[in-house]
C-alpha cells in the first residue's frame, strides 16, 4: 500500500514539475522589418504605444558614409518608425536622438520599454568615434511624441552608466567602455544588464542595479556569465530572468550565427549549465539560396559567411509574455539598401 500511494503522488507531482520548468521557444520567421533606402539599419527595438500600434526604435546610418559598416560607431541616430501590427510594414516617423558628434557620438543600439508609466529609451554613444569611451544613456517621455529628456538619476545629457571606476567591479578593466543596455524590473528592482569587453575575458555581461527606474545606478561587482556572451536582451516570465544573446559557437556546440536562451532566478548569474540553443542564422528560415546573391556588409568581406548572422534581438511582450522578436543582419537582398532588421514570431513550447 506504501510502495502504491508513493507511485501516486509521484504520478501527480511529475506534471507539475514539468510545467514549472523555465519553458524555451521556437522562432518563426515573417519577414523584413525596417529596411530603408541609403540606409543601413541595426538594432530594432520594439514598444506598443497607446495608439495601439507598435513603435520601432532602430539604430540607422547611411550606407556610403562610411567604409567596412564602421558608420554604426560614427554617423549613427535612432529613428523611430511605426506599423499597425508587430509583422509590419512600419513606417519612418522621425529621428528621435540625432548624432551630435563630439562628446555625444552616434547614438546606437537603443532599446525601449514602457515600465511604471514611462517610456524609457537606453542607448549607447561614444565620444569623438572611439570606442573606448562607450557610455549608456537613458532617456525617459511620458509619450511616444520623442520629446526625451534625461533620466532623473543621470548626469545632465542622460549619461546613467560607465565603465566603473571600482577597481573591485568586474568591467573595471574593460577595454570599451559599457554598451548594449537592456532594462528590466524584477522583485522590486530596476536591473540595467550592460556588456563589457574585458582584457582574458572577451564579451562579457554584468548588471547595474537601482531601487528606482530613474537611477542612479550602481554597478553590481560581479560578471553575471562565464563570458562569451553579445547582445543579450533581458525579460522576465514566471519568476525568472532570462538572457536571449547571440551564440559565439562556443557553448553547447552552436552556430556562430545563431543564439542562446539563458535562464537565472536571481537576476544575477546565469549558470552555463541551464543554456539552451535558441534562433539560428536567418539562412535557416528563408534557405541559403535567398542570401548568397545579396550584398553582405556584415560580417567583413574576408569571412565568407552568407549564413545571415542574427543580432540584436529585441523581444516584443505581450500579456506578459514574448510574443515577437525583431534582429538585424548584415545581408541586404534589396538594391540600394542596407542592412536590416527581420522580424520572428516566438512560441513557448
């Protein structure tokens, strides 16, 4: 009777168990996003505003400015583009941060949320085009009418993050600054996750962290992954955090063009060991027969890779929950334009 009340219980605990782990996703291509003539186009980061229509913020730059697509880290804005559902077509709005040059250089990879009842914009810039000076903004509205202003906690243009000046902080050493913000809210408290490229260390994420959504922020000392990490973009569902970043095909044997999903319960390490493979290089969804006769701008022209590198993931949320994700590639099947962003439904399994 013992061993049979045992199988009981096992037999109505184990489907529980098994709804409550972490769930992964299956992406479903639908198309390009934002393409623009003359116009190379990066990160596309999406928010649903009070229209009801979903915004784009994307990083932007004209082709021909510069050689080797190095015009992201010198001739970059972020325009803001518009559709009447997240499959598109989306339309140019306006430039909503425009490269200043000097001190406020080629304002790149932006990300947006709606969180607390305010529109928060983070991004990148750079001062006088050297890396190294890489710095996070963070710029708040209380619409989508682009009338940014600088974050209460941040220094007077919105500066909220650098690189620390801790010598016991994980990215005190980092060779380019802090770059590719992504923002979240969890128990309470506004995470700011941050890359840094540190000498041994490669691309390496970690957090800064702060009771109130308008900072300021403090750096958290310590990495929150064992490197090997780019363009992670934060989210929270069911108790937990997760990372979808680019895979560098060093963990569990990915493509280099594809992706990782990583999982944390605290929002301060994500362990290798609960990585899971995610995307994959967009060759996978459209056939390499739609991308080897496009112009590949990235990666360079030496590295014979018409695979259609996926970065910059960009999760839209819906109820609570990813819904559709939007990341750019270096190949244009277009004439006269750029790169672009695509567009990928996501489905819990």
């Amino acid at each position: 009777m013992m061993k049979m009340k045992t199988l009981l219980i096992c037999l109505f605990v184990l489907p529980i168990l098994a709804l409550a782990q972490p769930a992964g996703f299956d992406f479903e291509y639908v198309g390009p996003a934002v393409q623009t003539e003359g116009m190379h186009v990066w990160g596309s980061s999406p928010v649903i505003g009070p229209d009801g229509k979903v915004h784009v913020y994307v990083a932007r730059w004209p082709f021909d400015s510069q050689p080797n697509f190095n015009g992201w880290y010198k001739d970059c804005g972020i325009a803001h583009y518009v559709g009447d559902k997240p499959e598109g077509p989306f339309e140019f709005v306006r430039v909503a941060v425009a490269d200043q040059d000097g001190t406020f250089n080629a304002p790149h990879n932006p990300t947006i949320q709606h969180m607390d009842g305010k529109y928060v914009l983070c991004f990148i810039v750079n001062e006088n085009d050297k890396l190294k000076t890489q710095r996070i903004i963070m710029l708040v509205a209380d619409d989508l009418n682009d009338t940014w202003q600088p974050a209460a906690g941040a220094e007077e243009d919105g500066t909220i993050l650098r690189k620390s000046a801790d010598s016991n902080d994980w990215n005190h050493t980092a060779k380019l600054g802090v770059s590719n913000p992504s923002l979240i809210k969890f128990n309470g408290k506004y995470m700011l996750y941050i890359k840094s490229v540190i000498p041994k260390g490669g691309y390496t994420y970690g957090v800064a962290v702060s009771s109130k959504l308008e900072g300021p922020y403090k750096n958290h000392p310590k990495k929150v992954t064992d490197g090997g990490i780019e363009d992670a973009y934060a989210f929270t569902m069911d108790d937990t955090v997760y990372l979808l970043s680019r895979n560098f095909g060093h963990i569990k044997g990915g493509s280099h063009g594809g992706g990782l999903l990583w999982r944390s319960e605290d929002g301060f390490w994500f362990p290798k060991g609960d990585v899971e493979l995610s995307f994959k290089p967009l060759s996978h969804y459209v056939g390499t027969a739609a991308l080897k006769n496009g112009t590949k701008y990235r990666p360079p022209a030496k590295v014979k890779d018409y695979s259609g590198r996926l970065e910059r993931p960009q999760i839209l949320m819906i109820d609570g929950e990813p819904a559709y994700v939007y990341m750019a590639t270096g190949i244009s099947t277009r004439d006269g334009y750029g790169s672009c962003s695509h567009v990928f439904r996501m489905k819990k399994r």
